[in-house]
C-alpha cells in the first residue's frame, strides 16, 4: 500500500506508534478533518519514502515529532488546526524537497527557525495563528509575501519591508540568537576536542617516524597489480591495438598514449595505457595508478582489467595498464560539442552524482583514503549507458591508515599536482593534499557543466574566475539567465518538450538550476574547511533529481 485516504471519517482516539511505524511503504498519508487525539506518533519516520503527509484539523497535542526531519523525500507537509506545542523542529530544516509547509492555527511558540530560509524548493509556508516571537527571517521563502503567511502571531518583528512589522529590539534580536549562540558554544567545545585529538595524532605520527628510523624494517615488496586477472605480455597488445597504429589512438597526455584495442580473450573493447618511459614522473605515475586501482571497486570508477611490465621488441622497458572501454568518450568532448550530442540537464544531474559518488568512494570507503588531485571533465568517462566513470589515476595519493584519519598529507614535492584551472587555490601556495582539495575541482566540474564555460575561458583573464562568475549569477534572474549554457536554455524554451511537464515546469526549472550552482558555488569555495563535504553534496543534487521527475522536467530514464 503507497496511499493511505482516511480524511473527514470523524475518526478519533489516539494513534499509536506501533500502528504508524507500521506504514513503511507509504507515500502519501492523509489523516486530515478527523478527531484523533494524542502525541503523534514519532515512528512516521519509519515511512522513508513518504511524500505527502495531512494531520491537519484533528486534536493532536504536544510536540511536533523532530523525527520527521528525517523523511528526506517528504515535499508537502499540513499539520494546521491541532493543538502542537513547543518549538518548530530545527530539524524541518532538513526537509530539501518540501514544497509546502503549513503549521497554522497550533499553540506553536518561541522563534522561527532560521534553517526555513534555506529550503530550496518551498514556495508555501503558513505559520498563521500560533505564539511566534521573535525576529522574521528575510530570505528564501520569506523573501516574497504572496508565499508565507504569519499573521495572528502578536510578538514578531523585522522580516521584509513589505509586511511592515516593527524592528527587533536589542533583546529580542538576542532571544532570537539564544539557540544560536548555543550552539555556537557545542560548536567550539567539539573543534576544541578535534584540535586536541589532532595534535596527540601527530604526535604519535611523529614518535612511530623516529621510532622506525631507529628500527628499520625489512618486507618484501609486494606486487603492483593485483586484480584477479593475468597479466599480458606486450605481444597481445601490440596484437590487440593492430600494432599501436594511429587508427586506434585514442588520445596522449603527460605520462603517455592511450589506445583502443581488442584482446583475443575479451569480446569487449579495451583501452591501452601505454606509458611514456622518457617522462621523468611515468614510472611513478604507472606504480601510482596499479596501486590506486588494485585497491578499489566502485561502478563510478574506471575497472583495470589487467597491466603489462615487460620489455618490446627494441629491447626497451614497456609499461602499460589495461581499463574497460568507455563507448561514450569524455565528459570534456561533450561539454564542448555543438550538436545535439550535448548532454540535456537530466543526464548533467546523473553525471554529477556519479561523479560525487565515486569521491564519496575515494575519501570515505576505501582501505585507505584516496585523493584523486586531478579531476577534471577529460578524466570523467562515460559508458554506453551515460554513466560516469572516474579516470586516470597517475598522480593520485594513497594516504595510510593514520593519515587518512587526519584528512591530508603534506606535498612531498614542490611541483603543482593537477589542471590548471581545476586545482584547489591552497595547493598553488604548497598547502597540504586533502580531499578537500578533489571537492573544489568537482564544484568546477559542476559549474563548468552548467555554464558550458572552462575555468580557464578568456572571459575570467581579468581576475576574475568561474565560481565569482556563477556566484554573481545567482544575485538575479536576469544574470542567472546570461551564465547558463545556451544549451539549456534551447531545452527549456524547446516547443517539442514534455507534454506531461507541469504548467510550472518553466519555475521549477530555474529553481533547479540555482540549486545545481549553488552546489558547484559551494564545493569551490577558496577557504578548504568551508567547502560542502561531498556526501551533502550528492543529497542536495539526489534532492534535486526527485524535483526534476517529480514535476517531470526530465525523463525518469535520464534522471
């Protein structure tokens, strides 16, 4: 059962949690015009996948639940005409994909959350007739009176100009900021715990170091590649890639020359990594990449099938890796195509979300944590299916156990590792490789997809740079419109669009991109500690995504 209808049936009495934690599947609930009485039941929680949930006009009393800030798919939510106390939950603040939000008409008290002004996609929000005091947010939905109403509240001040309340008092601007400041105090008790927690870390870092110079150790050496598969001798591959002929190139880089190629023992095409032995860095690049791949598995990054160590016909070194084929090219091909190969915004939001998730991947799930410290649209394949892969791993960093648990290492070389234009600020002035670092060049990566421009585009030789350029987009709709990808807008203007689009799709369209930027913004910050950690990240364009099908924008096979 997905929809459960029991409104106006004058039912009452209370609901237990057993019976509303019961409702697992459920995606819409509608409980209104009733006479139920009672808490509400803090188990609706259990419902992950609810979408719509009516309580309004029962007898209801006591605490709103917080719980169900937690219900991430949730997107209307009326629970107008009880008797609800207390507090509006902090954690609505959490509630990414709700439309509509009205508590009206409760015995609801003390301030208006700031976090409501942060909802991205609310377009309602009724808090009519409760005891709110306090200080009125100005943005977001608060930012234009025909979308909330607060009326029958006798103690709010400030707001916008438009609803003419009455400026906050120095005591009730600091009412307003009690909880704030609380929390400004937890805050620094964990930073203070976390700094204390790092320097015993280092430490013992420093103590293990002296402590094996002292005490060398001897240990074999351990195999580059390691993945289950025979490696292949140069032969097969001079075979498979019709003897490295031009025909079969795929591209050149740095560290060497990548071709296509069939094995005699895979019916699926293959890709050669041959590598440039002359660069002073390939060796390294090549130990690099077999240890990276040995070490993972993720259907977002690129599968190794097997390497090749040998020497070639001339007698020289020959050193290769051999990856899956990828049949839809780069991700930086299709940025820059004109035709109508350029990716629509449903396959931009599965791009970006693959590509979150194989750095969730990296940073978080791996043995050991991995940092990229090249990302970039050249190395973001895509398979047959349009799923990104990330690539080429030559200058990545495997971190050990313990300074994977600090979060970076400090370069070991003076030289920049990466792309131009793609490389964290803080790395250009030798500051130390962290996964924050891989997060700035993924912010680029989303707004270079969305704008259709490279960082390094004539446009930003002023000193001025992608994320300003975006940023300032954002201030309004008229520069939101000039920094979007022309592109996109052919798609929303496109006469041939879905029929089933809502007569809102335009709206919500634009909503969506501001959103998809202000991700990109927000990844790509100067300041590394600042940056939106990638698991929010990949929420927010999840979060997203359910809008784009929810108000069919984009297919459900794209998104």
């Amino acid at each position: 059962m997905s929809k459960l209808y029991l409104s106006g049936n004058e039912l009452h009495g209370d609901l237990s949690n057993q019976l509303i934690g019961s409702f697992e599947k459920l995606i819409t609930l509608n409980l209104s015009h009733n006479s139920f009485t009672g808490v509400f039941p803090s188990d609706i929680v259990n419902s992950k996948d609810l979408v719509e949930l009516y309580v309004n006009n029962n007898n209801f009393i006591g605490r709103i639940p917080s719980q169900i800030g937690d219900i991430s798919e949730l997107r209307f939510l009326h629970m107008q005409g009880n008797h609800f106390d207390g507090n509006i939950p902090l954690s609505f603040g959490l509630l990414r994909a709700i439309e509509s939000l009205d508590l009206s008409a409760n015995n609801l008290s003390n301030t208006i959350p700031s976090e409501l002004q942060k909802l991205p996609f609310l377009l309602s929000l009724n808090l009519s007739f409760n005891q709110l005091e306090g200080e009125v947010p100005r943005e977001g939905v608060f930012k234009n009176t025909s979308q909330f109403s607060i009326i029958g509240n006798q103690n709010l001040c400030g707001g916008i100009p438009e609803i003419q309340l009455p400026r906050c008092s120095v005591n009730q601007e600091s009412k307003n900021k009690g909880s704030a400041l609380s929390t400004q105090a937890l805050l620094i008790m964990i930073l203070s715990i976390l700094i204390v927690s790092i320097l015993v870390a280092l430490i013992v870092v420093i103590c293990w170091r002296k402590r094996s110079r002292r005490e060398p150790i001897n240990r074999p050496a351990t195999p580059l590649l390691s993945v289950g598969c025979s490696r292949v001798s140069y032969q097969e591959l001079l075979e498979a890639t019709n003897g490295f002929s031009a025909s079969n190139l795929l591209g050149e880089g740095a560290f060497g020359t990548v071709y296509k190629g069939i094995l005699h023992q895979h019916k699926n095409p293959i890709v050669v990594k041959v590598l440039n032995l002359q660069n002073v860095g390939a060796i390294k690049s090549f130990e690099v990449e077999c240890e990276a791949l040995r070490k993972i598995r993720h259907r977002n990054l690129v599968k190794v099938i097997t390497s090749c160590s040998s020497i070639d016909f001339k007698g020289n070194d020959f050193k290769a890796i051999v990856l899956e084929f990828m049949a839809n090219g780069s991700l930086d091909k299709w940025l820059k195509c004109d035709s109508s190969r350029h990716l629509d915004f449903g396959q931009m939001l599965d791009v970006a979300i693959d590509v979150g998730n194989a750095l969730d991947h990296l940073h978080h799930q791996c043995e050991s944590m991995i940092i990229h410290r090249d990302l970039k649209p050249a190395n973001v394949l895509l398979n047959n299916d349009m799923v990104a892969h990330v690539s080429d791993f030559g200058i990545a960093m495997i971190l050990s156990d313990t300074t994977s648990k600090l979060g970076f290492v400090q370069a070991t070389s003076s030289l920049i590792k990466g792309t131009i234009g793609y490389i964290a600020p803080e790395y250009g002035m030798g500051g130390p490789t962290s996964p924050e670092g891989d997060i700035y060049s993924y912010g680029i990566l989303l707004l270079e997809m969305i704008t259709g421009k490279m960082p390094t585009d004539e446009l930003f030789n002023n000193g001025s740079s992608l994320h300003n350029f975006c940023k300032m987009g954002l201030m309004s709709f008229q520069q939101l419109k000039e920094i979007v990808d022309i592109r996109l807008l052919k798609q929303i203007n496109d006469p041939n669009k879905s029929q089933n689009m809502e007569v809102d799709g335009d709206d919500i369209m634009w909503k969506c991109f501001v959103a998809f930027i202000n991700v990109g913004v927000a990844c790509s910050v100067e300041v590394p500690f600042e940056r939106m950690k990638i698991e929010d990240a990949i929420k927010e364009l999840q979060a997203i995504k359910r809008m784009c099908q929810y108000h069919h924008i984009v297919n459900q096979s794209n998104c």
